[in-house]
C-alpha cells in the first residue's frame, strides 16, 4: 500500500512524502519525496507498476491549487514527472484507471469566496466541468469531451471495464449547489450519456465501489445507499444500514459484499468524539453487517484498500492530531467470494 502527501493536522504542514506498506511482512518503508510540492487532496491511481497522483491543494500557501502530477515506481523506488495536463489547476475532482490512461474529470478552486487563488486568476469556487485522459505508455494527455452535466466537485467516480461513471457532488465551500445527477464515459468510443437520477440526496460525501454488474453508492447526509445497473440505466434503493450518516466514509469491494467505514455522526458533529464503524452490504440478500470495532480507528478521512483478503485503513484526523496508525479487516469466508 502506497500512501503520499497529505496534511498533518496538529500544525497544519503540508507534506510531498510518502511510505510503502509491506502487508505480508507488517514493515514501513519510507518512499523518496516527490518532484513535486506538498499537497493534500490530489487524486491518485494504480496503473499496475506505477501510483499516479495529479492535482490537489495547499491551503497554506495563500490557496494554491495545483495542475502538475507524478508517477511512483516501487520497484525502481524513483519518480518521474508528468508533462503538463490541458486542465486548470483543481481539487475534489475525480480519477479512474481503465487499465491503459487515467481519466480526470471535474473538481473545482478551493479558496475563501472572493480571493483569487495564488496560481491562476480564477474565481474561488470555481466549477470544473472538464476532463482529460492520461497515456503514461505515450506520455501523453488528451483532453476529453464535454460532458453532458454541470461542473461540480467531489463526486463519486468508478470504472467498469468500460465506462467511468461519475454521479453526485457539489459546489466547494459554503455554497447550496448540490447534485444527484450524473453520466458515464466510454473512452472507446469516446461518447458521454447521462444516466438516470439517483434516488438519494444531493450533494458529496459518498463512496462507491463496482460489484462487476452495478455500481453500490453509500453516504450524503443521511447516510443512504443505492446500487446503479448501467446496463439498464436504472437505480433500486437498497435496505437503510444499520447506522447513521458517516462522516467522510470509503468503502472496497471484496468480490460479494461492500464494506464500508467511516466516522460516526454527521458532518456538523463533534469531530473530537466521532466514532469509526463500519458494515458489511451483501447485495444479493439486500443485507447489511456491522463489522467489528476497531480500536483508534476513528475514521474520518481515511483512505482504505483491498487486499484480495484484507480491507487496509489508514490516516484520518480523530480531532485531536493525525491518526497515524492503521487497522486491518480481514472478513469472514462468509463474505468473501
């Protein structure tokens, strides 16, 4: 597990280094630091031999926003820059890989309403409704085509084998802009369609993962859940799960059920007391599990991974300073495959 960048809370510094996680051995290893400058909420794939982070911002630096990436070998333990992207600096934009490019869409400007960010005149708030796909074979960007539905930030994004679909999100900052709309790409044939509105509340703090036949959506305000069938562009609701909203959850899929984390409360709550709890969604019997605690694991901004065996959590802000440690779920043969 590949973990790069990010803020440490209790002092607000930002950070361009990162650590690879050895699960078989249970061995830290630091990575040497990135080419380019600290930064937090960058998007990053997995290409099969390389990490791919693009994006992201530093608050801390009269708000830049960021347009410039780098891609981490482990096995040759170096870095390489990107050429430049045909995007606009951003954040909270999405990030897929479809087995050959990474494909960006979305995201916006973070910034305090009416201040111009430090790296380009573009007004905070700003709105981002393009996109562009990465080849790192060729080294190369192409700019995607326009999408049929409005910029926004933090939406959920997830790829099919064929598609990237993109679905929610919202404006950035205080702003009541909020979406539950969405549409899918396929950079085959390079055609966008809209798909159906989803029976959940508007706005960001979703997660989704691909089943291999739908898309399983969990989270907003309410904490709700759906599943997306693409092939019949058409949403069910699922059954309520057994908690309420969490705060900023992340969910992997294991091959049969959804497991999802995350802070316990809503997203005005005490941040110092939250919670983090999880559970299991078994799509073919519409079922939900709680899973076991998981002591120190708060939960809230975390980042999670599948193993093939194991759900891998790591960071997140508990309130009180960076959560450093992690935790690993290994589920019972009943919810695996």
């Amino acid at each position: 597990m590949l973990v790069w960048g990010g803020q440490r809370v209790h002092d607000a510094r930002f950070l361009s280094n990162g650590l690879a996680y050895q699960q078989r051995e249970r061995t830290w290893t630091t990575i040497r630091p990135a080419p380019i400058a600290a930064r937090s909420d960058q998007s990053a794939v997995w290409t099969g031999s390389e990490m791919i982070v693009w994006g992201g911002a530093n608050v801390a630096l009269f708000e830049e926003v960021y347009g410039d990436g780098a891609a981490y070998d482990p096995l040759m333990k170096r870095w390489a820059r990107l050429p430049s992207a045909p995007l606009s600096p951003r954040v909270y934009h999405s990030a897929v890989w479809t087995g050959k490019e990474m494909l960006i869409w979305g995201g916006g400007v973070i910034a305090e309403p009416g201040e111009e960010t430090a790296t380009q005149l573009v007004p905070a708030g700003t709105l981002f409704d393009d996109g562009a796909a990465y080849d790192p074979a060729t080294e190369r960007w192409t700019p995607l085509p326009t999408a049929p539905i409005k910029g926004r930030s933090g939406q959920v994004a997830i790829w099919t084998g064929t598609e990237m679909i993109l679905w929610g999100g919202a404006g950035i900052g205080e702003t009541t802009i909020a979406f539950n709309d969405g549409a899918a790409f396929d950079p085959a044939t390079q055609q966008w369609r809209l798909i159906q509105d989803a029976p959940l509340p508007k706005g960001t703090a979703y997660t989704a993962v691909w089943t291999g036949s739908q898309m399983l959506v969990y989270g907003g305000p309410r904490g709700r859940a759906a599943a997306y069938d693409p092939a019949a562009d058409e949403w069910t609701k699922v059954s309520r799960p057994p908690f309420a909203a969490l705060v900023l959850p992340v969910s992997v899929w294991t091959g049969r059920v959804m497991l999802v984390w995350g802070g316990e409360g809503s997203t005005s709550g005490d941040l110092n007391t939250a919670r983090g709890i999880g559970a299991a969604y078994d799509p073919a019997g519409d079922a939900w599990t709680m899973l076991p605690n998981a002591p120190g694991a708060t939960g809230l901004g975390q980042t999670a991974v599948w193993t093939r065996r194991e759900m891998l959590v790591w960071g997140g802000l508990p309130g009180t300073g960076p959560f450093r440690r992690g935790v690993e779920y290994r589920p019972s043969p009943a919810l695996l495959p």
